[in-house]
C-alpha cells in the first residue's frame, strides 16, 4: 500500500466488561483516550489485531494549481512535512 497513493487504517480489538472500563479509564484525571494509549504503550492492554485496509484519498481539483502559484508565482517555499512512509508521501 505504501506505494499508493492510500490512507491506511489499522484495526484491533479488546474485551473487557463496562465495569472493568469505566475502573481502568473513567474519570482518569488524563482523560480514558490518554490512559487507554498509555496502558497500550506500557504493554499493559492487549489488543487483537483485526487488519488494515487502505482508503483513496486523491488530490483535491486546484491543489497542483495552488501550489504551482505559490511556488512560482508568489514565490513561497514549499515543503511536504509528513509523517507517513517516503513513498506515500
């Protein structure tokens, strides 16, 4: 996938009760999304790995003019700061 022009999303999975939720994560002075990651990180959360799968995410109409006229015409530099693979950059 990387040598298309693809977003590319990942999916996973964990079973846990509500109540075991809402002890690990509700109310976290960090926020549940901050905390759940943060588990994940320290290796503390397991998840099942489900796959991925690439969606198109063409170019907008205009891009290549807009960027054409800044770079040529209004004589701004333009860099590509990306954090995905070389390719799909």
């Amino acid at each position: 996938m990387a040598n298309k022009p693809l977003r590319v999303l990942g999916f996973a999975f964990t079973e846990m009760s509500a109540e075991e939720w809402n002890k690990l994560y509700e109310g976290h002075p960090q926020g549940a999304a901050r905390t759940f990651e943060a588990r994940l990180d320290k290796g503390e959360q397991q998840l099942v790995w489900i796959g991925a799968f690439g969606l198109k995410d063409p170019i907008r109409s205009g891009v290549s003019k807009a960027v054409s006229y800044a770079r040529d015409q209004a004589d701004i530099g333009i860099k590509l700061v990306s954090g995905d693979h070389k390719l799909t950059a």
